[in-house]
C-alpha cells in the first residue's frame, strides 16, 4: 500500500494525461577535487538523491563541479543539477555549528542527510511546479518539496526541519537561507502528521504559537496543489 503522501503526488502527476515517468535517472559527474570528491562520495553514501516519487516526463539528476555553489533546475533540459561545492558548503557549514553546539557525531551527521534531502527535494518541488505548468517559484517548489520528503524519507522529516533551521540564517546557501522560509517549510513538514513529528516544535524550528495551526497549513497546501494540476 503506497504512502498516503506519495499516492497523493502520484496522482497529481498523473493527471496531465499519460502514466507518470520512473524516478529520475541520476548521474555523477566526475570530481576536480579532494572536497568534491567528499561531496561525491556523501551524495551517493546518504542517498539524498534518490527519490521514489514518478515526475510527469523523464527528468536528470546531474551531480558536478560547478563554477558556484548552488542547486537548479533546467526546465528547458529536464535536468536538476547538484553542485558539489555546494553540498560541500552544506556540509561544513552544519558540522561547524554542531561542532559550537558540541553536538555528537551521530546527530551532526544526521543532520547532514537532513540538509541534503531538503537541498534535492526544494528542485523536485521546482520541477513538478513547471512540469505540471504552474507559476514557478520558491514557495511553490518548497510546498511540493514538503510533501515529497514526507512521502519518501519520513524518517528524515525531524533531522530536515532542524537542519534548515541551522541554515536558514547562513546567508548564501543555496534555497535553504532565510528564517520565514524555515518555519514555514517546518509548519508543513511537522502538519503532515504532529504526532510522529512533535520533535519538530519541541526543537522550536515552527513558532509555538504557530504550531496549532500547522496541520491546517498543511492540508490547505495539498488541497491547493491537487486543484491547480486538476484544472
């Protein structure tokens, strides 16, 4: 029995007419450097490129060195690109906070994972944005991503939120900045299902005051995604 998440966006992508495509094929791009050699070698070992969820059309997920970091995605070329310098800034930048925090190597590096899979999620939310033909943009493609990282990794759900807590106030860092977008994007992870996240207000990535109103925030954004791919 699919998830109920995953079912949800599996039918969204299937409405556009023909069956959905299989996940996105992934490639590594063959590293310049000991540090993106590291990225490499921690994209393939945490899996935060794999996906479950079936897109509307073939798309590419292409790991490279890159003359920034930062994470896109290519309407044009149905490709989402991951730069390794930037999961090399994602990296650091989380164990020298965990380091500060004295924080154990076990949870720094769950904390990692988490980054990661909301880095890859934020283009999968780009891409079925377009690929369904609506209005492209940040908040739409961090509904989207919301609901796929729920449906594909729930057990990263909790280490995600907290992660993007800890960046949201790292200027620079590629779709995971600014404090408003954290909490937002923590409010739908954590409404999705307040029970088997409530972690995620205990950690105070949602606003207490907030937070009794997340899963309605959650359950307007399904609602408001289902409508506009089934117009």
């Amino acid at each position: 029995m699919p998830h109920p998440v995953l079912a949800l966006v599996l039918s969204m992508t299937s409405t556009l007419g023909a069956a959905p495509s299989p996940e996105p094929s992934v490639r590594y791009e063959p590293p310049a450097s000991p540090r993106a050699e590291q990225a490499e070698r921690l994209l393939k070992d945490t899996g935060a490129l794999e996906t479950d969820v079936r897109l509307p059309e073939p798309v590419k997920v292409v790991a490279r060195d890159c003359e920034a970091p930062k994470a896109t995605w290519d309407h044009g070329k149905r490709e989402i690109t991951i730069c390794y310098s930037l999961v090399d800034q994602v990296q650091r930048t989380i164990k020298g906070i965990s380091q500060t925090e004295e924080t154990g190597e076990k949870a720094a590096e769950a904390r990692v994972r988490g980054a990661l899979s909301v880095l890859f999620h934020h283009q999968l939310g780009h891409a079925l944005t377009t690929l369904n033909g609506m209005t492209d943009g940040e908040a739409q493609a961090d509904e989207f991503a919301a609901l796929t990282l729920v449906a594909d990794t729930p057990k990263r759900v909790v280490a995600a939120a907290e992660a993007r807590h800890l960046l949201a106030g790292h200027a620079g860092i590629d779709h995971l900045s600014g404090m408003e977008q954290s909490a937002t994007f923590a409010c739908l992870l954590y409404g999705s299902d307040p029970g088997a996240y409530s972690k995620i207000v205990k950690g105070g990535w949602v606003p207490p005051e907030r937070a009794p109103s997340c899963a309605g925030e959650h359950d307007r954004v399904r609602s408001a995604i289902g409508d506009k791919v089934r117009t």
